[in-house]
C-alpha cells in the first residue's frame, strides 16, 4: 500500500528505478512467456515424435522379447485403402438421387463462398489458396458423413466421431448460452442453480459412463417403466446404432454443458452494465438487447470455448468404451476408441496411425476454425 | 420469470436425477440394484450402509491413499498450470513476440541431429546437450538471415494443437520419458504431466479474461513507474478474479479427474481415485454399489470448492474501474 503511495508521487519514476528492475522489466515479455513454452515443448516433442515413429512400424514379438519392424507408410495404408477401410473410413455405397442432391446443394454453398470471397476487396493469393484447399478436404469429408449416412452404407469411425463432435458441441453450445443468460438474472436462487449447473462436468469421465450405463438399463435402470410401455424391456437399445449413438451423446453432452455454460457465465458476468442499462433507456426488449449488445461482447469467449471443447470432443473415448463397448459392430466406436481397441490388441503402430490420422482431422478443423471464425471475431473486438 | 424458473427447474432435474440415482444405488444391496429399479428409499427398499462401510472400513487404506494422491495432485499441479499459464497468457495479450522462422528452423535442424544420434544409439543425455548447443549456434549464425516471423496468434494455437494427440497415442513415449526420469509412480509424474498438458487450456481461457481489462488502468499504473510484474500482480490478476476462479475449477476438474495418464505413470503408491473407481468393474460385471460411493466422495470436496467460488463469479467487479 504504502510502496503504490510514493509511487504516484515521482513525477518520472523511472529514472528512480535500479538497473536490474530496469532491465528485467525490458525482458519482461521473454519471462511472462517462457516458462509455459519450455514445459510444453519439453513434455510435447519427444511423445509427439515417438509416437509418429511407432505409427510408422508394426510390433512382433521374438526370441528375447519384443522388436518394432519398420513398414514405412504401410499402417496409414491399410486404414485408408487396405482391410482396415471399412472399419476407419466406413462401408461407401454408389450416390443416390437424394445423396447426389444433398452434395450438390453443400458443394454449391462451397462455390458461393469461394466466389464471394474471389469478388471482395480483401482478397489475396495466399488467402484463397488456403480457402480453397478447405473446401477440397470439408468437402470430401462431407461427402464421406452424407454417403454413409444417408445411404444404405455403414460409417466408419472417423465419420462417428465428426458426427459426434457435430452434434455435441452444437448443442452443448446452445444449452449453455441459454442456462448461462438465465443465471445471470436477479432471481433468487441462482446462486443454487449455478452450482448445481456445474455438477456434470465434475464427475470423472469413467464414472459418468459407468452412470450412464446404469441409467440406461433396460430392465434396471430408472426409465425401465418407459421401456416397458413400449415392450422394449428385452431388445435392448444396443442393437439399434442410432439408439446407441444417442445415448452417447446424450451422456457427452450431460456431461460437458457446465464447461460452456460457467465460461459463458464468467465472460457474460465480467461485462459493463452502463450499455444494458442505456438500452433499456432507450426502450431496447431483451431480444434486441441480447443480439446487439451481450452477444457480440461474448464472441471472443465463444470463439475460445468453442475450439477447445471441438479439440475434446474429438477425443471422446470413455462413453462408447463402456456404454456400447463400440456397439453394435462398430456402430459407435470414436477414433480414440478405434486406436485404443487395436492397441488394447497389441497393433501398437496401427494405433498409433490411427491416432495420428485423429490428429490430422483436429488440425484441419483447428486451422480451418481459427482462420475463417475465430480472426474474424477477435478482429471485430 | 415463471417461464425461467421453469427451464432452470427443468435444467436442474436433469443433472440431480442422475446423481439421485446415485445417491440411492450407494444404499442398495447389490440383490436391490440387480432385482429392477427402486426408486424411493424405506418405501421402495430398505437402505443399508453395507457399501459405505466396505469402502471406508474393508478398503480402508486402499482408499484413503488414491484420495490423498488425488488432493495432492490436483491442487499443486492446478496451483502451478494457473500461474504460469495467466502468465503467459498476459504475455500473448500485451506485449509483441516475433518468432523468427529462421529459430524454428534451426530448431527442428538441432532436434533431428539429436534424434539421429539417439537412433544411432547414443545416450540421449549427450544428444540433448549436443542438440541445445547446435541450436544455439544455428540461432546466432544463420538464423539472423531470415526476416519472416510468427506471431501471438501462432504460439497461442502451436499451444492449443498439443492438446490434439489422444492420450492413449503418448501414453507410451510419456512413459518411457519418466521412466528415463526415474520418476514413475510419484506425485512428480502425475504433477509435470498434468500442468504440460492443461496450461494450453489456461493460456487460451485467461486471454479472453485478460483482454477485457481496461488497458487504461494499465497505461495509468506504467505511467506512475509501476513496473511489469507490478502492474500483473496489483492490477490486471485482481480485475480477472472471475476468469482465474472459473479457470481454476476447470483445470482442478480436469486433473481430478484424469484416468489414462494416471493409469499408466502410477501403480500402487501414487494411484489417483478414477483408477478407483474403474476397478469396481470387476470379473462378475460393474459393482454399481460401491462405485457410486466412490464417485459420490469423489465429487464431495470438488462441490465443496465450488460453492466456496462462486460468489466470486459474480457480476460488476470490472464496474466502476475505469471511471474511478
């Protein structure tokens, strides 16, 4: 208190300082920054590049123990064109009308943009070029999503998983934004209903799979009268893939809305209220109010949320591991399920390969979010 | 106001249902859980501690010990991902870095001369040191030559990619790393881990927090002599107060509750309480029973935390600041 007295009273202060303040104030960008860059980079690279060797060779057991033989690209081909195909990418059948016309339709959305951006002022070389390599890769892998889908064919895990992360973090989103403007609210009680919000994510991942395996029983679980009241006490929901997957999400997004709604809630709390309160002046409903004003002060904080919960969601593993153990077949196996299955059966590299096609797909979609979303927004702000 | 208090309540029964269900599986014999479901105890079925006293008095030890770990672990490495995360995250938000090209390139050249050595079958001690020295060499010499650099967006994201491997893709390479550490199943392990591993997530969350501080506050303080670290600590931490408590919940959450990395860097003396309640799933199927007093225990001082925090999310600490 007394040091912050005396220091508004030196007009130029800085000449009072001493050399080494001087100086370790000069190299303060350097120590703010540091120390986290050298613990990830000291913890990150060896993993990262081991793991890629491994991806890159077959595990065998011989005389005296174990050996890794070198087979080059050869795990990365099996998953994309080899037996693994089927598992990996999913069973692909010839276009339908109606797969032909939902493609043509998403594809000509592509166009429309591509255009747009060809025709605004803005435009560079290097900025299209990296638009249109996006629009390549979303578009082939909507084509994979809405020809295994839609058809008759069979997705493989790596359209499971983009369906999952789909599905989840939109929702998760949308239920979040609305819990967190309702707590916001001068009601009495919000205080409890903030805490109780949070529950969900406090659990440990295992143990919300294991609840939900319970919860979802059909002949002991708590909606076993539901079950019956629809006779479906001895078919259980595992055989249906899509009842499968529903209750993986449903468990995923039960579990991860708190982690949207609190930084939702701490980022809405921390705005200035002069603006709401000149808007109620001017006679704004809260509609108007929630568009114009919250909305895009909170962008930032979503852009945020938004891309680390896509980064885990990708990751889901320990729902469909115990829920559906992957099933039926591989109805609801996640990438990280597809690599920890193979692994559990001794194909290191084959895990390992699956693990870094994982991480192709997260890098695209990281990239392809912060580029076209996310420096919009943090520009705008 | 009807209609919010509605969804609230409606909210609100979602997530107690399930923790309800919890609650009652705890007091169930393991005959009541597998005979169909019971809803209401002492009207449905009679309620009985016998799961609470195999796990606090039968386990004991077993118990106790992963409940320590978990506290130790979680809080240290919580308490030091926090610091050096908002650290760095001030950093990205006020001050310019320019990471040359040339840096990383001479970088990844060091890192590949020190890989071909330790797959040449050198020690890797030798090859780290040999690889530090190279780098800087390289950093002084030809590094000066290239102009084009990365900026505070790029570091932010190179940090946020190291969350996208899947763990059970590293879990072997981390092994071997503490192994060689001679570090594994201590609380070390566990702690390096977990701090590596979240503060991507500190740094990104703390950002946003940071970025909505009034740079006039700052401007003002600089002006008055305060220095740097003076203006971090006295300044711009407190006005994040909401952003820091709800990035310490996260990150406590995160590393309470992390399985496969404790799963393989500890065996019986610094195990965690997941890998307690993962082995509930025993031969004849999941004892539901005694895994739902876990996760109850589990959450217990998590909650706790929780409510105690709060209030410090609240609104209009920002308020006024600037004015004033």
């Amino acid at each position: 208190m007394s040091g912050e007295a005396s220091a508004r009273q030196v007009p130029v202060a800085a000449s009072r300082r001493s050399p080494l303040v001087t100086r370790l104030d000069r190299s303060a960008g350097a120590v703010f920054i540091l120390p986290a860059v050298l613990v990830i980079l000291a913890f990150s690279i060896f993993p990262l590049l081991a793991s890629l060797y491994v991806s890159m060779t077959r595990l065998s057991f011989s005389e005296g123990g174990i050996r890794l033989t070198y087979v080059g690209l050869g795990n990365y081909a099996k998953l994309l064109v080899g037996i693994d195909r089927t598992h990996f990418l999913g069973v692909t059948v010839p276009l339908t009308p109606l797969t032909a016309a939902v493609l043509v339709v998403i594809y000509a959305g592509f166009a429309f943009l591509l255009v747009r951006y060809l025709r605004s002022p803005v435009r560079t070389v290097s900025g299209f070029v990296g638009r249109l390599v996006t629009a390549i890769i979303a578009g082939a892998l909507v084509w994979l999503v809405v020809d295994t889908v839609m058809t008759s064919g069979r997705p493989g895990t790596i359209v499971v998983t983009l369906i999952y992360v789909g599905v989840d973090v939109s929702a998760q989103y949308i239920l979040a934004l609305g819990l967190a403007l309702l707590v916001v609210q001068r009601l009495p009680g919000r205080r409890f209903f903030r805490v109780v919000f949070l529950l969900p994510m406090m659990i440990t991942p295992v143990g919300v799979a294991y609840l939900f395996r319970m919860l979802t029983d059909t002949s002991k679980g708590p909606l076993y009268p539901l079950w019956a009241h629809f006779g479906l006490t001895d078919v259980s929901w595992v055989t249906n893939p899509w009842g499968a997957r529903l209750a993986v999400m449903i468990g995923d997004v039960w579990q991860w809305t708190p982690f949207i709604f609190i930084v939702l809630l701490a980022s809405i709390e921390s705005l200035p209220i002069e603006l709401n309160e000149a808007a109620v002046v001017d006679g704004a409903n809260r509609w108007q109010m929630f568009w114009a004003i919250t909305f895009p002060q909170i962008l930032p904080a979503t852009s945020t949320v938004v891309l680390i919960r896509l980064i885990e969601a990708f990751k889901i593993v320990d729902l469909p591991n115990v829920l559906t153990n992957g099933g039926p077949g591989t109805a609801t196996e996640s990438l990280t399920l597809h690599a920890y299955t193979i692994w559990r059966a001794l194909d290191i590299g084959g895990s390992a390969a699956v693990a870094y096609m994982l991480l192709i797909v997260v890098t695209f979609v990281g990239i392809s979010y912060v580029n076209l979303f996310r420096r919009r927004v943090t520009a705008m702000a | 106001m009807v209609v919010s208090y509605a969804l609230l309540v409606a909210w609100a029964l979602v997530v107690l249902f399930p923790l309800y269900w919890l609650a009652t599986t705890s007091l169930k014999t393991p005959l009541d859980v597998n005979s169909g479901p019971f809803y209401i105890p002492f009207r449905d079925f009679k309620p009985t501690l016998e799961s609470w006293r195999y796990i606090f008095v039968d386990l004991a030890d077993d118990t106790f010990r992963p409940y320590l770990n978990t506290v130790v672990v979680g809080l240290t490495s919580t308490a030091i991902t926090l610091l050096l995360g908002s650290m760095a995250a001030y950093g990205l938000v006020r001050m310019k870095y320019r990471v040359r090209i040339g840096a990383i390139a001479s970088f990844v050249v060091a890192l590949a001369g020190a890989v071909a050595v330790v797959a040449a079958g050198g020690p890797w001690q030798l090859a780290l040191l040999g690889g530090f020295a190279f780098f800087l060499l390289l950093l002084q010499t030809v590094a000066r030559r290239f102009k084009r650099a990365l900026g505070n967006d790029d570091i932010a994201f190179w940090m946020i990619s190291q969350r996208m491997l899947p763990p059970v893709a590293v879990v072997i390479p981390i092994y071997v790393f503490f192994q060689q550490l001679a570090l594994l199943d201590t609380w070390a392990a566990l702690i390096i881990a977990y701090v590596a591993s979240h503060l991507p997530i500190v740094v990104w969350l703390m950002r946003d927090y940071f970025q909505s501080v009034p740079l006039e506050l700052e401007e003002s303080a600089a002006i008055d002599g305060a220095s740097r670290y003076r203006i971090f600590r006295s300044i711009v931490l407190p006005l994040a107060v909401p952003g820091l408590v709800a990035t310490f919940l996260f990150v406590l959450v995160f590393a309470w509750n992390e399985y496969l990395i404790a799963l393989f860097l500890t065996s019986a003396n610094a195990q965690t309480l997941p890998l307690t309640v993962a082995a509930q799933n025993a031969t004849r199927g999941p004892q539901w029973w005694y895994m739902s007093v876990l996760i109850l225990i589990m959450i217990g001082p998590v909650i706790a935390m929780a409510i105690a925090l709060e209030r410090f999310i609240a609104r209009g600490l920002l308020v006024g600041a600037v004015k004033g």
